[in-house]
C-alpha cells in the first residue's frame, strides 16, 4: 500500500435545499482583495497587485446558478461592472467618462490578429476603456488554471466588424518566451492564454471568434438580456499553463473595447479558480442556498449536512490518507460520520464522506469541527491545512416590519419585512396577491383601509408569519375654522415667538369617533396630530402667524405637516368660548343620545367647578375640575333616579367682561374672576 501525500486535496460541499438564484453584482472590494479573496485558490499566493482603469468597472459576481457554470467571480468590464445586474438594463454607461483610457498595443495586437485567423479582412483600430488588473504569483504545483466566462453587448449585431472587443491573459515568468511585453524582471515576453478550446493555431477569444456561426457549440445567445444584461456569453473556457513550482510568475488580465468606446463587454474570472495543483483543503458551500453559511463552513443541525469530498489527480494507484480531526464538536454526539482515514482504489479520483451532523435538540453554543492534513508539495516544502466547520442551533425566525409608510398620490404603500433571525434564503407569500414573493414591495391600497400578511419560510423550513395594517383617516379640511378660547388662555410675553396656550378642535378619527385634539400648546416643542389623508403619524412640525387681537381673540393661520410631506394651511378664527347649556338627558335609555348633561364651550376653562343638589336642597355630586359630560351619578359613583336637580357652575375667567351663554340659567359675578351659573336640569330614567 502507497501513500502519496503530494497528490490529494480535500474539498467540504455543503448540501442545502434548492432556491433560485438572482444574479447580483456588486463592489465591495478593494482591488487587492478581488485578487486575493476573490480570485486565488488553492496553493497560489499573490504578491505586487497593481490596476489599471477605473475601480467601477471591476465588480464582485453572485447568483450565476443556472445562468453559466461561473456562478460567483470577479468582474472585469469596459463599463460600470454593476450594469450587469441592473434591473432596468439600461443601455446609458452608469460610468460615462470616468473609465480607462486606451493605447496597449499588446491588446490591440491580438484584436487583430483575429481577422486571419478566421478569414476575415475587417481591422480593430484602437482599444478603449481598459480594464487592466496584474499580479505576481508563485505556485505550489506545476501547473496553473482558472475558468472565465466571456460576454458582450457587441453580440451579434457587430461580430466580423472593427468593433471586436477583445480581452487576453498574459503570462510571463521563468520557462515562457513570447511575442508580448512583459515586466521588468521577466525579459522573456508573455504569451495569451486566453485561447478558444482546441483551436490550432491558438484563436484568441472575441465576439467575431465565438458567435452563433464560428464556435457555435461555446456560445450562449442572449437577445433578452435574461438574468444577466449582455446580448451573449460564452460557456465557461479554462486558462492553464505549465509553471516551475516556487518560481515568480507574471499574469496581466486585459479587456477594452475595440475601435470605440461604446457598447459593454466583460469577461467574469470564477471565485477561487486562479489555483495550482497543490493540495489543500478547503470548506465550500457551493450548492445555493449559501446565505446560511458564516464563511462557507456552517451547517445547522436538522437543516443541512456536510460532504467531504476528497480529490486526486493521480487515480492509477491504491492509496491510503490519513486525516487529523479535531474541535469542539464530538464525533457521536454532534455528528456521526468517521472520516479520519480514506481509502482511494485505483481508477479513483473522488471520495464522498457525509459529516452526518446529529440535530441533538440541546440549546448550546456554537461548536466546531477541524480537518487537518500535512503533506509536501511539489517545492518540497511541508504544509499543513486544515477547513473548519461550524455548527449551530436551528433558531425560529423572528421578523422586523417597517412601520407603514406614507401613501403617494396613487394609493400606493410600500410593504416591507426583514428576518432578524432564521437562515436564509428566506422565501415571502404575501397575502395582497400569489406574485407577490418579494420582502419589500409598493402595494396600492386604492385608499381603502386594510391589511397584508406575509408568510416567511427560511431553507431549514422554519415559518412565522407577520401583519402590516394601515388606516387611511380622513382629511383635516382647510380653511376658515372658528375655535373658542377660555378668557384663562393668555399669550407668553417672554421666551418665544408668541401663541395661545391651548387651542382644541375636533377631529374625526379612523373609526368614526369625533376626538378633542390639541393643535397649538404654550410653546414651539407642543407636538400636532397632523389629520391629512393617509397617515396617523405624530409630528411636531408646528409653524404659525400669530395676531392675538384684542381680549386674546383673533386669528391664527397654522401649517400642518404630516409625516410624508404632505402639507394643509388653516386659518383659525379664535374667540372667547360661548357656554351653551343642556337642561334635559337621558342616561338609562342607553341609545347613546343625551346621556350626558353637556355644557359645551367648556374646554377653555379648565378648573371649572360643578355642584348638583337634589330638589331638598341636599348635595348629591360635586366635580372640582367638570369639562361637561355628568352622566347622572352621585359622589359614590351610584345612579341618581330620575328627577328635577339643581345645579351651580362655576368657571374662572381673567378679562374685564362677563361670559356670553345661552340657556336658562342666572348668573352670579359676586366673586371677582369667578362666574358663577346656577339652573335646573331634568334627567330621564
């Protein structure tokens, strides 16, 4: 039995349920990390990252599943790299003006040497908007490789023309001699490794070389620009070259377009692929569903397993490799799998181990598990890797609603929930109608009260639910409007811009009820109900003119915003309050008519004092602070029987004259700011 250590490495697959997939591109990187986070994999390091052109026309790819086998990589485009994922795909360059120049000669050298190539005459006369991205890099093998995809708006309209975007990868380093420049310190040349499979002699890839006529079998057509905005792409190619292990190598990764500046083209490097045939061991949660993942190394129990693949590239012998697991996690509780030794048979090149984690139903931290392998590479250097996976929990989800939003001119709302807990991808049912599966969405209401539930489902089939209701209440009407003022409202003659200190009127709230509201306190911090369509929002955007006129009467023109913007004008008409009494009510008849014993105008005189007295003479009820509304009760909160009472009132004023009323009562001004009423009033059982 051999052991050949130098040929294996140790791949971790994370299975998952199935979800689609929606292609994003994004740009979250510096460039130094879409080389060295993105790009490199296995046993290649990178050293001496240098760019050229504008940072926004690299971007970081995700979602590519059942689109092309490049599901995740880096972005190199002569455009804005995020126009790829634009809803809209709007044909406007998002970057006019701000990308790379033009003038390599290299690059522009290989666009024409195409024509020939496939019997064409036509001529590339310049290259524009580079995208230029170059490092240095020793390998760990003997060889290195990395998969790309080629794509352009130029498909099909402009293939076999002067408008041939082009794209090349120059290596250069110790063994190569080429026809292209190379850095200083390798004075051998370059060559382009970007090459159509199996072509003889070596046909660079462009839209006129790989197209629905040359090549058709690489190319993908794309007219409706689904999933992804490019009119065509190719299949996934492989760049590969022989390399000395240990030695410094050169590569350029170049796309520009071809005779103009117009018209997009790119070519996507696929994450982790940039790799040399060294061994390593590496945690890859390549299957969808990757949101779960806390650096692709999670699983959760009663949700998702792990497999360990183990690959060689030498499959003609019996061998044997012996790994070092180790962690927190324990082999029997937490997962059941034994996969410290794999045995590879001849003919062999992958082995499969299923971690086989154990839902144990037990609250506890988080737990881990580590493979590690040493072995020597093709250098002769020892090294050591090791992948490690975490295990969590399975945890319900918990949602955040948005509070509901302003409605627009159309009815419309936007809706909108955010899992806080749970794995995602989550998937969304809202109730408002079967196509809407989005988290956030406009929603129009057609200025009809009601309400949306969403079913939230998270990849481990955990599922909660939640409900966004929303009330359209009805409009404050504008306008001249009369309000009464107690004579005890006076206007601040220091610290402020002036105003009443208080002012009420009615409002009409959402189920119908006629409500007191405040409007204008005793200072600018007094918060507003705003009662325009839409919204039961409370602001505080009070702005005002002030004319006290004379006796603290007058006028005052408010302004009310809401909490979408919306704005009404008012004009109150303020004068002393006019007390109107009731004499006769009806509490026992429960129909909601004259239960009470009502004076109106009240409410601008707080601290207004009631007394009720039976037809003896004797007290029966007494209110220190009566705003109207006695429903015929006696101090103990008992029912007063029906009958004639009496009753005096008395309300505390400032100001020179008497209060007006209406009613048959008498008044009494025998105490010097006090008015008092006296009268009689009937209530019916």
């Amino acid at each position: 039995m051999k052991l050949v250590v130098q040929y294996f490495y140790l791949c971790l697959i994370f299975i998952t349920s199935t979800a689609s997939a929606q292609l994003l591109v994004e740009q979250p990187y510096s460039v130094e990390q879409y080389v060295s986070e993105v790009l490199i994999g296995n046993g290649v390091t990178a050293t001496n990252i240098t760019y050229t052109g504008s940072e926004e026309q690299l971007g970081y790819l995700s979602g590519g599943e059942g689109l092309f086998s490049v599901t995740s990589g880096l972005v190199m485009s002569t455009d804005h790299a995020t126009h790829l994922s634009d809803p809209g795909c709007s044909d406007s360059q998002f970057c006019a003006g701000c990308l790379g120049g033009g003038n390599d000669i290299d690059l522009l050298n290989v666009a024409n040497s195409v024509p020939p190539l496939i019997g064409q005459s036509f001529t590339v006369s310049s290259v524009n908007d580079l995208c230029i991205l170059e490092f240095d890099f020793e390998a760990g093998g003997d060889s290195i490789s990395f998969n790309y995809v080629f794509g352009s708006d130029e498909y099909l309209t402009f293939v076999n023309t002067q408008y041939n975007d082009i794209f090349a990868f120059f290596l250069s380093g110790p063994g190569i001699t080429g026809p292209f420049a190379s850095p200083a310190g390798f004075p051998n040349g370059s060559v382009n490794i970007a090459e159509v499979p199996e072509s003889d002699p070596p046909l660079p890839v462009t839209i006129s070389s790989v197209n629905n006529v040359l090549n058709s079998e690489y190319y993908v057509n794309n007219p409706g620009n689904t999933g992804i905005c490019i009119n065509g792409y190719t299949e996934t190619f492989t760049a590969s070259a022989s390399v000395q292990c240990g030695e410094i190598y050169h590569i350029k990764l170049a796309i520009a377009d071809g005779a103009d500046a117009l018209l997009e083209s790119f070519v996507v490097l696929e994450e982790g692929s940039f790799s040399s045939n060294a061994i390593d061991i590496v945690a890859n949660a390549s299957l969808e569903g990757a949101e779960i993942f806390l650096g692709d190394t999670t699983v959760v129990e009663g949700c998702n397993d792990a497999v360990f693949t183990v690959i060689r590239p030498d499959d003609s012998e019996r061998d044997t490799i012996y790994l070092n697991v180790y962690g927190t996690a324990s082999m029997g509780g937490d997962f059941s799998s034994v996969f410290s030794v794999v045995v590879m048979e001849p003919g062999q090149s992958v082995a499969n181990v299923s971690l086989g984690v154990i839902n144990d139903n037990v609250n506890e931290d988080p737990e881990w598990v580590t493979v590690e392998y040493e072995y020597i590479n093709d250098c002769g250097d020892t090294i050591l890797t090791s992948a490690t996976i975490v295990i969590l929990d399975p945890e319900p989800i918990t949602l955040f609603t948005a509070p509901v939003g302003c409605l627009d001119a159309a009815g419309n709302i936007n809706l909108m929930v955010d899992p806080l807990s749970g794995y995602g991808p989550f998937e969304y049912q809202w109730t408002t109608s079967t196509n809407d599966t989005l988290s956030e969405f406009t929603y129009n209401t057609n200025f009809i009260e009601g309400s949306a539930t969403v079913v939230v489902t998270d990849i481990c089939e955990s599922i909660t639910e939640a409900t966004i209701s929303w009330a359209v209440l009805e409009e404050f009407i504008g306008g001249e409007e009369t309000i009464c003022l107690g004579l005890t409202s006076t206007v601040p003659s220091e610290g402020g811009t002036g105003g009443f200190s208080e002012i009420l009127t009615e409002i009409e709230d959402s189920n119908g009820n006629l409500i007191w509201v405040p409007l204008v306190g005793a200072s600018m911090d007094t918060v507003l109900i705003s009662f325009l369509e839409n919204t039961d929002a409370v602001t505080g955007l009070y702005d005002g003119l002030y004319n006290t006129g004379a006796g603290g009467s007058g006028s005052i023109e408010v302004q009310l915003v809401d909490g979408c913007g919306n704005m009404t004008y008012s004009t109150l008409s303020v004068e002393v309050c006019e007390l109107e009494f009731f004499n006769v009510f009806s509490p026992g008849r429960s129909d909601g008519k004259n239960d009470t014993f009502e004076v109106q105008g009240l409410q601008g005189y707080p601290g207004s004092k009631l007394a009720v007295y039976d037809r003896w003479g004797t007290q029966v009820y007494y209110n220190s602070n009566f705003q109207g509304g006695w429903r015929g009760i006696n101090d103990k909160n008992g029912d007063l029987a029906g009958g004639t009472y009496f009753f005096t009132l008395s309300v505390n004023y400032v100001g020179e004259e008497a209060l007006d009323y209406t009613g048959d009562v008498a008044t009494d001004l025998s105490v010097e700011g006090v008015v008092t009423f006296s009268g009689s009033v009937m209530l019916v059982r």
